[in-house]
C-alpha cells in the first residue's frame, strides 16, 4: 500500500472533518470560528463588537478567518450581502472579460 500523506497531514484532515475531537489542541481554531459564526445570529453583533475577533479567540482573524469575523460581526443577513456582492463583482468581470479581444486588455 502507497501512503499518499504524512502523519501531520492526516492530522489536518481529520481536523477538517471532525474539529470536536480535539478541540482544545489541533482542532482550536476550527472550532473558535464555528463559534463566531453562530454567535453572529442573524443580524451580528456589530462591526468591531465581535467577541471572539476582538478578544483573539480567532488567531489571524484578518487573514485566515474573515468569514468567520463577517459572520460574527454582521451575521447571517450581512454574510448574504457580502456574498451577493462578491457574485455580481465577479460575474461582471466576466462579462468583461469576454469582451476583450486583444493581449493588452483593450476592449474595442
């Protein structure tokens, strides 16, 4: 049998997939955003009054986790918005994109 991942990689998917397990060690930062995010609710709780964000719970909250700080500090409703936005900026992009004709990004 060919093993495909080392130890510290099996580790990581496990981690993945059940982050109760060992919540306290490997699977701390997993489980500090699953609880950011449910404590947004539905409306947040306000951008900068996010507890976990603000109070570190979330180490690199500004780079790994930005879903989590989003959903915390503007909930359910603003993670809707931020999705709705981030779709139509990008579906635009496309738009123009196919309309390009030409190696320099000139559209003619």
């Amino acid at each position: 049998m060919v093993i495909l991942f080392k130890d510290y990689q099996k580790a990581r998917v496990q981690n993945f997939f059940n982050p109760g397990a060992n919540a306290k060690e490997s699977g701390y930062n997993i489980s500090q955003a699953i609880i950011a995010v449910g404590s947004g609710g539905l409306t947040g709780k306000g951008v900068g009054f996010g507890s976990q964000s603000q109070l570190k719970f979330l180490p690199e909250a500004q780079t790994d986790f930005i879903f989590a700080v989003v959903a915390e500090e503007l909930g359910f409703l603003g993670i809707i918005l931020v999705t709705h936005f981030l779709f139509h900026f990008f579906s635009r992009c496309f738009l123009v994109l196919k309309k390009i004709n030409n190696d320099f990004g000139i559209i003619s």
